[in-house]
C-alpha cells in the first residue's frame, strides 16, 4: 500500500501555478442543469488570469459541440476545442493500434461514431468485419446486438470501452450508466477491456495532448475518478467539495485517491493554499488543530472552512497510514459551505 501522500502547499495561486485547468464537469461546473454556485465568476477570473480551461468528461454519447453548448448555457465561455470526451480518448487509443481505414464496430451513441471517424477509422455495425470493437453509453443500444458483441469479444476482438462508469445522474434519478455493460461483457467473455476514461489514463492524455499542457491540473469532485485519474496520469489534483464527496469519503481516502489541493470550491484555483504542519496525528494550519483520539476524528479551533478541511484530512490521513485504519468522525460536525464572500467558521470546541 502506497503511504505518505499529504496536501501540497502554495504561496501563490493555482490558475498561476498551472498553466491548464482539466475540469470534471458534472459536480465541478455544474450540477443537474444548473451551474454550480460561484462557478462562472471564477472560471472567467481563472481565464482572465491567463489559466486555460479544458473541459472533460467520461460521456462518450454527446459531441463536444453539444457539451459545450450546455456548459456556455451556463454561462460560462466554451467551445467544442475545449471540451475531451472519453469518445475521443477511445479513438486515440484505437487509432494508435490500428492502421487508417480499420473498421471499428461501434456500439455507443453519435459521440463515439464522430472521433472514430476524425482520426481516419470506419465505425461499422456489430456483425460485420472489423479489427475492433468500441463500447459507449447508448440508451438505443439492442439486447441482439449486445450478444452478438460479448461472442465476438471472447472470440477475439480487440475492446475498447470509454467508460467504467456504474452509474449517471438521469431525469428520473440514478441510473446504470455504461459501466453495467462493461461488467456484463467482461464476465461473459472473460476479456479485460482498455478502457479510455477516468480513472484510466487516456483521457486525461488526450486532454493534455490537446491542450499542450505542461503543468495540468486535474480538478473534480470524486476521488475514485477525477482524483485517482490525477494519480494515475502522474498530475496534481485539487478536490473540490460541491460535489459527490463528504468527510466520511476524504479520511478513508487511500493515497491515489487523495488530493493535492482541497477547496471548498472552484475559487481554490483563484487562491495560494496552505499545507497543514503536522505532528503524528495532529495537524495545525491557520487557528484550526485536528489530532485523532481514540479513533476518533476532533477539529478544534476557528479559521476558514477550507483550513478546516484541511487540517481534518491532513490528521485522519496520517492515522490512516500509521494503523492501516479510517478514523471514525463520531459528534464532529462538518462545518458549513462559505458564502459568496468567502465565510469562515466562527469557532468549533
């Protein structure tokens, strides 16, 4: 088990540390159809202040013209070159294997048809001739034509899946998202797919091949995607918490899945972070201690609710590491989002 990874410092801001931003969306920038709050005001700062912005996301179904039709919706300033699909990451992965003109099955949406095409591939249908076969989400997709790839797949067929992903937030609430197919595939046929999106590595190389990035940073809100991706292609991570991750999910965090940075928001990249002096257990950063006792979580002290966090991860991490396990949060309370001018937290016993 990998030890020892703890929050990073800065003395100046993120946007003038890196030089790209790569922004999971759905949490990040925006959750259901609306953006996330402070969300525009800050990515306009962070471009102004010379950080560029890419845009990515493990949905392989919709084009980057659509997604970035809804990010703009949002107010926010995008265009289809800003947005990397793990469609796109797919068919990097398929066209450095095959030579131009390779027929590809395609079973995924019109955003997985779109790249295959572009890098010089011929996406045809589940029982023809191919060299290969690519999975994507695809609500369309036939029970006939799902069987008919899992055969060809144990027999042989080269696979790619965009996606991993078990679940995605739907209308109607939380539904199987293209992970669930995946699993039924590699079950049946016993074959490990290459799979392009996070927590994988070639998504977040496309984007960094796109972008021509020297200094990436992965911004999300999931640990075992966004933060683990980070991890895995070798970049710094800032976590923000408007998203799907609590305290709970953070001190349990294993170290490729913790974060560089924490921010409560995507203001973090406007600001210089502090790393927590840490002793042990206990860690101190700007007014706040947090020390493990007993197993037990307990912050104490008053200061910024992104000090708070912190501090909290930076002790139950190094807990973790020394006893092999999680803390336990117990009565601590969680303190409360800041507001719009930053807030802080008053005082906790």
């Amino acid at each position: 088990m990998l030890t020892g990874h703890q929050l990073k410092g800065s003395e100046q801001t993120l946007a003038s540390v890196y030089d790209v931003a790569m922004l999971d969306l759905d949490g990040v920038v925006y959750i259901g159809g609306a953006a996330v709050p402070r969300a525009p005001e800050a990515l306009a700062a962070a471009r102004e202040a010379g950080l560029h912005l890419a845009f990515i996301t493990n949905n392989a179904a919709r084009t980057p013209a659509k997604v970035a039709a809804n990010i703009q919706n949002l107010g926010i300033e995008a265009t289809a070159e800003d947005v990397v699909t793990s469609a796109q990451a797919a068919a990097h992965v398929l066209a450095e294997r095959l030579d131009p003109g390779a027929k590809v099955v395609n079973l995924g949406a019109a955003g997985l048809r779109e790249p295959i095409e572009a890098v010089g591939l011929v996406p045809v249908a589940v029982d023809e001739d191919a060299e290969a076969i690519v999975t994507g989400y695809n609500p369309e997709l036939l029970w006939k034509d799902i069987l008919r790839a899992a055969v060809r797949i144990k027999d042989g067929l080269f696979w790619v899946a965009s996606n991993t992903d078990m679940t995605f937030p739907a209308a109607f609430g939380i539904a199987p998202g293209h992970g669930v197919l995946v699993d039924t595939l590699r079950r049946f046929s016993g074959v490990e797919p290459v799979v392009a999106g996070k927590p994988s590595r070639p998504l977040l190389e496309e984007t960094i091949r796109r972008t021509e990035a020297e200094r990436p940073l992965m911004v999300g809100d999931r640990l075992d995607t966004d933060i683990e991706g980070g991890h895995n292609a070798g970049i710094d991570t800032l976590l923000v918490l408007t998203g799907v991750t609590g305290l709970e999910d953070l001190v349990a965090a294993e170290p490729q899945r913790r974060p560089a940075y924490i921010s409560s928001d995507l203001r973090g990249l406007l600001e210089p972070h502090a790393a927590p002096e840490s002793d042990g257990t206990t860690a101190r950063l700007a007014g706040w201690t947090a020390e493990v006792r007993d197993g037990e979580l307990r912050v104490t002290g008053q200061g910024s609710t992104d000090d708070w966090w912190r501090v909290a991860a930076t002790s139950a991490w190094s807990h973790l590491d020394a006893t092999g396990t999680a803390v336990t949060i117990g009565a601590q309370a969680v303190p409360p989002r800041p507001d719009a001018d930053g807030g802080t937290v008053v005082s906790a016993p």
